[in-house]
C-alpha cells in the first residue's frame, strides 16, 4: 500500500511487515512542497505519532490473539490426556510424536516399571550448546529432559525426595570419594564431576503445579549468589508460595501472609529461613553435601574443563543407571547429599541440615509474586495438606534431626527456636481439644472453671484474651487480610488442630513404637466443575471423604452446641450460683466455637448439594456427642 506521487496532497500510508520477527514499518515519502511547507520537525512528529498509533494498534491485536492460540494449543493438551487416561494407554498416533511413550507400552503398573528418560535436543555439548537449536527470535532453547525413574514394588522410591536426588544426579554426574580426616572430624566429601547434561550452578526446584509470575526471579537470586561479600555462603534463595486461585476472604486459609511477611522475614535476619521444596534456587555445591568453610570463593562463570558430546540415544542410555532405584545403595544419597530420606517434610529437614553445615540462605519476598500455584479448593484436600506437614515437623522434634540437638553450637539460638515454631504445631492439638471439650461440659454441668467477673483475677484473663485477638488481626489486616477472611483463619486454625494435627501426633507415636510407617500423603489439586463453583463462592466443601476427621470435627461442633444450650438454660433458670457471672468465660469459649462452627451446622442440617456431609456421618456424630453429655451429667 504505497502512497502518491511528487504532486500528492494527501497525508502518507502506511504499511507493516513481519520481517526475521521483528516489526518494519514503512512510510511512503512526501512530496518535497508539503515538507517544505510543514517543516521537517512537523514532519517527524506527525510520523512518530503515527507510528506510535500502529504499534499500539499491533500489540492489542496481539494481546487479543495470544490467549486464543495459547487455549486452543492447552485445549488440543487437555483433549489428549483425558484420551489417554479413558483409553488406559497412549494412543499410537502420540506415541509417534515422542520416544519416551513408546517406553511406557510394556509398563503395567504406574509403581512397578523401568527408567524412562528423554532429552529434547539432537545433541548435548556441555560448554557449547548446538547453534541450530534456537527459537524464532535466535535464542538458545534450554534443555528440556523427561525422566521416570524406576520403581519397583519391593523398593522404596522416596516420593519427592528420591525424584529430586534422581533429577540431580542426572543433571550432574557426580562421583564421590569419602577421606578421613586426621584431626578425627567428620568425613570431608571431594567432588570429581563429570557432567551428563548440564554443569550449571544453580538450580530451580519447583512443584508441578506452580508456574513463573515473574521473570526477574532469576536475577534476584542471582544477585544474592553473586553478592562479592556474603553471596559465598548462601545456600539456598527461597520465594514464598503464592497461589492464584485464592478467594477474596480465604475460605482455607492458605494464603498465609502472616508467615511469609513476618515470620520467614523474622528468620531470615538470624541465618535464613526454612526450605519449603518450591520456588527455592539451589546452589548445587550445597544440595550435594559440601560444607561451608570460613573463605570460602567460588567463581560463577566457572566452566567444567572438557567437552562432552553425545547423541541423544546414548546420553539417554548412561543416564537412566541414574535413575535405577539400586543405584543409591551404598552411597550416601538421601544422608549427606542431596534431599534426606525418611520425613513427610523432607524439604524443611534438608534445609536445616544444610544450615548445619555452615551455609546461610535467603527468604525474598518481591512485590510482584515469584512463582503462582494452586491452594486446596475443599476442606479434605487442606486437612491431609497439614497432616503431612505437622507430622513431618513433628518427626523432626523428637528425632536426631531436632534443631536444639543438630542444629547446637552450628545455628544460633534464635534460628531453632524458630523451627521449634513448626515442630510444635502437632502438639498444639492436645490444648485445643482441651478447650474445646473441658469447658463446655463443665457449662453444661453448671460448674465454673473461670474467675467471675468482679474477681480481680478475671483480669489476667481479660487480658490475654483481648491482646492475643487484637494483635492477630493487626498483624493479620496490616499483611494484606480482610476481617471476614480473619475469621475464616480462626475456622481453618481450630478445625486442624482439632483433625489434622490429632491425627500427626497419632501418627507418629505409632511410627516411634513401629506399627506403622511414615507415608506421604499426595495433596490432590483437581477438583470437579460443581466443586469448583462452590469453592468461588466461598462454600465450604465437606464431602464424604475424610470421615474421620469430619466425624471429629461435626462431634466438637455438636457438643458445643448442646452445652451452649444446656448451659444457657441453667443459668436462664438460676439453677447455677451468681449465674452469668461465673459462667461468663465459659460461655464465651462456648459460644465462640458455636459462631465459627456455623458451615457445619449448615453442612449437617441445611445444605443439599454434594459438598454437605453425609446423612450417615450427621447421625454418629449426633449420637457420639448427645452421648458425651449424657455420660457427663450422669
């Protein structure tokens, strides 16, 4: 589209061209009179304006586009894997399209099958990646591998633990020595490296359902390795776990901003926070075992001497030895190096040990949000969430691995009593349960177990009372909170020290006598369209899983109510001495618990949707509380 000649009165045309990926705009020459007659500085302006206009036009036209082309490319995804899973197997047509698939033809069982590994370049050159491997723009494209490692029934796999210890040493082909020192110290581990795939420095460790939200994460933790005075000895830069899919008010309370605007930052001043297996970059040095040592450098733009060049069959046969669940037989895999074996929380326990050895980390919290994934969208999937995490941290407390035992004379007092935080959630439920069981039935029973009113003693309690809650919405508000979703924080507290904390402690007393062993408990993060909707809504959903948890929970909520009720009417009736007055607190422990129990009285009695409770589930635990308070009057 050109425009005019010498004698042309009409403003220019213009004309774009996509041209090696870039944008080229054209504009037809004016006419030497109508330059003369505006000007030169005229001239550029209107055409810069003009320009401007095109570009802005191009870029909403693209942002329009983009998300169509990036559904339609998830739909075609989308549409696959649910094929695949009604079908039970991968269609031959997909097959064709990755090797790696063909592999998984002979597998009969998701935890019973061979080392699947596949790398996505034609060749691997360690210090010079192929020059033909780049995208549209000329950038290099990043090594992308896809390993299955091999599980066997009679063989422990380690969950996360052993995948990340797989990816590891795949990633980094390490051979150890072990040498006694001769001042009678602990082993010193010498590193001779031989690099498979990649000889970076630092590495990202992310979970599968988290994605990037900020591209600068990278430089920011890169600028705290690289840091000429303290960047030697950081370990580990860890984000906070942000989530996408959060309600306005919270109803799980899983943002929790109060521990990762006060906490870890509070940490982070006295040594470094913990590890919490994503959004964490590695220094690798520090993952695979090595200590600390006073002076010590190393040079990030260090290259492994030696290049390796292989096809991409056999680089792909010498790594699955790798992935073999014999080959960390022996070795100290799971001990000294890599993630430690034998913890629900194997990330927290890894990243003390770390510590201990004389590395510091970083807790950085951006503005803009790091990395994004998904929070728990129903009651069942929080609860198991928190079991695995106050069982894991209550493992922790009462093995070898207590930050008062190992982390003595090698953290600072301040840093373990900040795991302790942690490792005591479990055993919070003990007191919890106490309030919730104790005092209400002493209502129901007319007898006091607080100072009155007029006593100068109720003050104490007065006080703890009004401070403790006034300081947790402060704090709660100041983070970013709303008060609805405060209240509904106070729900999500009580109901999991109450279920999933319980059942930690049951858990690993058991683990400690050997009738069982420590499992790990996948949290599910896929949920049905009717959940889903609930969940927008702020509805909380119970379901019929869990039984026991919510069998727990709907018999505390029960109870309460009844006492409430029954204790009222004694004092309504002045069948209780000095009535009200007596029982003022016991009344307000009571009626709390009622008010924050009203989603499951509505689950019980009031709702019809599949997000209820069940029929069956409402009249045990109707029975199981009329029976508490009948046995207790009696």
């Amino acid at each position: 589209m050109g425009g005019g000649g010498e004698e042309d009165e009409h403003l220019p045309l213009f004309e774009t061209k996509a041209m090696k990926g870039r944008l080229v705009y054209r504009v037809t020459s004016h006419t030497k009179r109508r330059r003369k007659k505006m000007g030169l500085d005229t001239y550029v302006r209107i055409r810069i304006m003009i320009d401007s206009a095109c570009q802005v036009q191009f870029h909403r036209l693209v942002l329009i586009l983009l998300p169509l082309i990036f559904k339609k490319l998830y739909k075609a995804m989308e549409d696959q894997i649910e094929t695949a899973t009604k079908l039970g197997y991968i269609p031959e047509d997909i097959q064709t399209k990755h090797t790696g698939f063909s592999e998984w033809a002979s597998v009969t069982s998701q935890r019973d099958h061979q080392s699947i590994l596949q790398v996505t370049c034609q060749y691997i050159i360690i210090d010079g990646r192929d020059s033909n491997a780049v995208d549209a723009d000329g950038c290099v494209l990043p090594t992308l591998v896809y390993l299955s490692r091999e599980k066997r029934p009679n063989r422990p796999h380690n969950f996360k633990a052993g995948a990340m210890n797989a990816l590891v040493r795949i990633l980094d082909f390490l051979y150890l020595q072990f040498q006694s020192a001769t001042n009678n110290e602990l082993p010193v581990m010498q590193l001779r490296v031989s690099s498979k795939i990649s000889n970076g420095q630092i590495i990202l460790n992310v979970d599968c359902d988290m994605h990037s939200n900020n591209s600068d994460a990278v430089k920011d933790a890169l600028c705290f390795f690289m840091d000429e005075q303290k960047g030697n000895e950081i370990a580990y830069v860890q984000f906070p776990q942000n989530f996408n899919n959060l309600t306005k008010n919270d109803i799980y309370g899983s943002k929790m901003d109060v521990i990762t605007k006060v906490e870890f930052p509070g940490l982070d001043g006295h040594g470094g926070s913990l590890y919490i297996g994503t959004g964490c970059f590695h220094r690798r040095e520090s993952l695979c075992g090595k200590k600390y040592e006073t002076g010590y450098k190393f040079d990030m733009k260090r290259r492994i001497e030696g290049k390796v060049k292989e096809s991409v069959n056999e680089l792909e046969e010498t790594s699955k030895i790798l992935a073999n669940c014999t080959y960390e037989e022996g070795t100290q895999w799971g001990k000294e190096m890599g993630l430690k074996y034998g913890c629900p929380v194997e990330d927290v326990i890894t990243g003390l040990s770390i510590q201990c050895r004389g590395w510091k980390s970083i807790f950085y919290c951006p503005e803009r949000a790091a990395f994004f994934g998904i929070a728990p969208t129903t009651l069942a999937q929080m609860l198991v969430q928190h079991k695995r995490w106050a069982e894991g941290h209550f493992q922790i407390l009462l093995s070898k691995c207590c930050p008062f035992i190992m982390g003595h004379g090698r953290i600072n007092l301040e840093l373990q009593m900040g795991y302790s935080i942690y490792d005591l959630w479990a055993p919070n439920c003990l007191p919890t349960l106490c309030y919730l069981i104790l005092p209400p039935l002493y209502l129901l029973k007319g007898i006091a177990l607080f100072p009155k009113i007029t006593s100068p003693w109720f003050i104490p309690y007065a006080f703890v009372i009004v401070a403790a809650n006034a300081y947790y919405l402060a704090e709660f508000m100041w983070c970013g909170g709303t008060l609805k979703g405060w209240w509904n924080d106070r729900r999500v507290w009580m109901f999991k020290r109450t279920t999933s904390y319980l059942f930690a402690v049951i858990d690993t007393v058991f683990n400690l006598l050997g009738l069982s062993s420590s499992g790990f408990d996948v949290t599910a993060k896929v949920s049905e369209q009717d959940v889903s909707e609930r969940y927008e809504k702020e509805i909380m959903e119970f379901g019929s899983s869990l039984s026991g948890m919510f069998t727990i929970i709907a018999t505390l909520a029960l109870l309460n109510l009844f006492c409430l009720v029954g204790g009222l009417k004694r004092i309504a009736l002045n069948l209780v001495n000095s009535g009200f007055e007596t029982m003022f607190l016991q009344v307000l422990v009571c009626g709390t618990a009622v008010a924050i129990n009203l989603p499951v009285y509505q689950a019980l009695f009031f709702r019809k949707d599949k997000g209820r409770l069940p029929i069956s589930l409402a009249f045990k635990s109707f029975i199981l509380a009329l029976l508490v308070c009948k046995i207790f009057l009696y």
